[in-house]
C-alpha cells in the first residue's frame, strides 16, 4: 500500500505509467489490501464471539468458605451472591472482593438459583456453590470457551470432591459430572426440596478439567449436615407420594454400603472411604426412616 501512495502523490501520467509497466505490482497491493481486510474481518468476528459470563452463587453463613470461590472466579464477568440471611462475615467479605450481594428469603435450591439467574446481567451463568471453586485447568478451559464461542448450550464439569482432607476418587464420588455453565434462555433448575437439577432445553457439552468441592472437614459436620438434608429429602419423598416399605427400610441401607464400598471400589480411598460408605448408607436409613415416621404424623 505504500507504493500505492506515492503513485497517488505523482502526476497521472506517472501513475498510468507505472501502472501498465508493473502490473504484477497493483495485483500484489490488491491482494495485500484483501488479506488485511481478511485479518480486520477475522478480529472482528472474534470480538463478537466472545461471551460474558455472570458466576452466580447462593449463601448462608459462609465465611470460611466465600473467599476462596470468589478468588476462584478470575474468567467471569460478573459475580453475583445472593444470601438469605448469613448472621456471619458471609455479605461483607464477599462485597469486599467485589461481589454484588442480593438479599432474598430462602425459597428453596432450585427456586434461589433461578432468582440468581434472573438477577444477573449475562446469559451465561456459571451456577457455583460457596464450597467449590474452580481448579486453574478449569478456568482456562472457560477462558478459551470465551474466546471461541459456545457450542453448546450448557456444559458439565467432572466434580472432584475433599472429604476429610483427602480428595476422594471412588465410591461413586467421582466423576460426578454436574452442569454448571448454561445459558439461562435455554435452562432452569428444578426440584422442591434438596438435590436441585437443571433441566437443559438444547445440547449438552463437556469439560475435561476438575470443579473442586470442599465437603466435610470433620465427622461431626458431616452428621450435621446428613440431619439437615435427610430431613428434607424425607418430605420430597412424602411430597410425591412415594412409600417407604418396611423391605426397603431395612434392607436398603445395607445395599448402599456394599455398593460404595466394595463394587465402587471406596476401599482405595482408605479410611476416608470407609467412612463414606457408612455414612451414605446411615444417610439412607435416616432418609426412609424419617419418611415413616412423617408418614405416622410423628
């Protein structure tokens, strides 16, 4: 282009001249102009390729895990936290890395992460829980996805799970593929109770690189935890009618042992195995056991 210019600069006479005496010239100024409008045109579909994205997450009393998911979340665009209720630092450490914070009375899982979805300023949510966070694989596989574009319209990740400081590969703990990155026009979550899933109306993709979750750090905390959640899945089960019989109450529990130990290989977590397969057959009984005694008016 730049003998372009000094042509322009000379008399026409000139120009004519130069012209017809080196046409390869001008084909070759043509073809120089065409690739860089190719490049122009190439940068531009790529900035209009990329996504924002809006990470959402739904506390109550997590201060000690809040930070860490926050820090975890340098590939979004937006981090909302919606909280019903935290009486501990949960609201004002998070504010402090940034974070718009929502207050809203508990409605459920599903029914907090959908109000999450609606708040947000994207379409492309990244649903996370306060004691996740994202491994460094991750987040550059999120990173790439931005600049590229989706394909799909939501995305599993493999969820690797800490338990008792170990992290834990057996026992039906893992893969444990869950989606968490979605475009809100395509899904929603569902589910009354406990154990929330998003129904997807569109494709499904995958992502290779580990969601970690930070679970229980003691045996206390876990049975703690197992009261709370027991409690509500023993009034989804009465919610849609289903019936504990005295068969399943018994021998249910028993089973999911021998599963998660023996036949999903939780012996090669060592002790922290162990106890994952007690605790989720325990969990069971009290699940079904609840169930029955709800069923009696008790």
């Amino acid at each position: 282009m730049g003998g372009a210019v000094i042509y322009f600069r000379h008399a026409p006479s000139i120009h004519r001249r130069s012209l017809s005496a080196r046409p390869d010239t001008l084909l070759a100024g043509v073809c120089r102009i065409g690739r860089f409008r190719a490049v122009v045109h190439r940068r531009a579909d790529s900035h209009q390729r990329t996504v924002k994205i809006s990470a959402t997450i739904i506390t109550l009393n997590e201060e000690r895990n809040i930070a860490r998911v926050i820090e975890s979340l340098r590939c979004v665009d937006e981090i909302l936290v919606v909280d019903s209720g935290s009486t501990d630092r949960t609201v004002e450490i998070a504010g402090k890395l940034g974070a718009r914070v929502l207050d809203s009375p508990w409605p459920g899982y599903a029914n907090q992460k959908n109000l999450a979805a609606e708040q947000t300023k994207y379409d492309w949510i990244l649903s996370i829980d306060a004691d996740e966070s994202l491994s460094e694989a991750l987040e550059a596989e999120i990173w790439q996805l931005k600049k590229a574009g989706p394909k799909y319209d939501a995305y599993t990740m493999p969820r690797l799970a800490q338990y008792l400081g170990r992290w834990i590969r057996h026992g039906g703990w893992y893969p444990d593929r869950k989606i968490r990155l979605y475009d809100r026009r395509k899904a929603k979550w569902e589910g009354a109770y406990v154990h929330e899933s998003l129904k997807v109306n569109g494709k499904v993709g995958h992502f290779e690189s580990n969601l970690l979750h930070f679970t229980c750090d003691s045996l206390s905390e876990h049975l703690r935890m197992m009261d709370r959640y027991t409690t509500l899945a023993a009034e989804q089960l009465l919610s849609v009618g289903e019936r504990v019989t005295w068969p399943r109450l018994i021998f249910h529990p028993p089973w999911t042992f021998v599963q998660t130990y023996f036949l999903k290989l939780g012996f090669l977590d060592g002790l922290e195995g162990l106890a994952i397969a007690y605790m989720a057959a325990f969990y069971n009984f009290l699940k079904f056991a609840k169930a029955k005694f709800m069923s009696f008016g008790r």
